[in-house]
C-alpha cells in the first residue's frame, strides 16, 4: 500500500492581509484572520460569509464609486488598541 505526504508550501500569513487563492491555503488563512479578532460577515447581496478584507458585491460596488475603504483593515490587537 502507498504512503503519500501533501506537503502545502504556505507564505508568511498575517492578520489583515488580502485572502490567497488556493482552497487549503484559504482556510490556514482564515484561521489566522480569526484569531486575530477578524470575524466574518455575511454579505447582503449574495449571502456569502466574507472577512472584512474579502472583496464581495458590496465592497466592488463602494469601488467603484470610489467610496470603497482600500485594502485598510483594523484589526484589534492583544492591548485592544485598533490601527488605522
Ligand atoms: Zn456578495
């Protein structure tokens, strides 16, 4: 019988930073992003559950009107101070 071994080559992931495209990689993101504080929303357009950094139908829409928030997301840190 074969013994195989996935070994997934991951980048340095940090809380804020825009989600990878890879399924596997996506979700050792999230992870991350969750015990950061980040915690998902679900979007009113579509009903999918996105982190604030996930572009979706609503943060596209703000884009384009250019009213969108960019890529700056706080994220809340062990003091409870929030960044810009
Ligand atoms: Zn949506």
């Amino acid at each position: 019988m074969p013994k195989w071994c996935c070994v997934l080559a991951m980048p340095e992931i940090k809380p804020g930073d825009p989600p990878p495209s890879g399924y596997l990689q996506w979700h050792a993101w999230a992870r991350i992003q969750h015990h950061a504080g980040l915690r998902q929303k679900r979007c009113r357009m579509c009903g999918l559950w996105r982190f604030p950094q996930e572009k979706c139908c609503t943060t596209l829409r703000k884009e384009r009107r250019g009213i969108g928030e960019g890529n700056v997301v706080s994220v809340p840190d062990e003091r409870g101070v929030k960044g810009n």
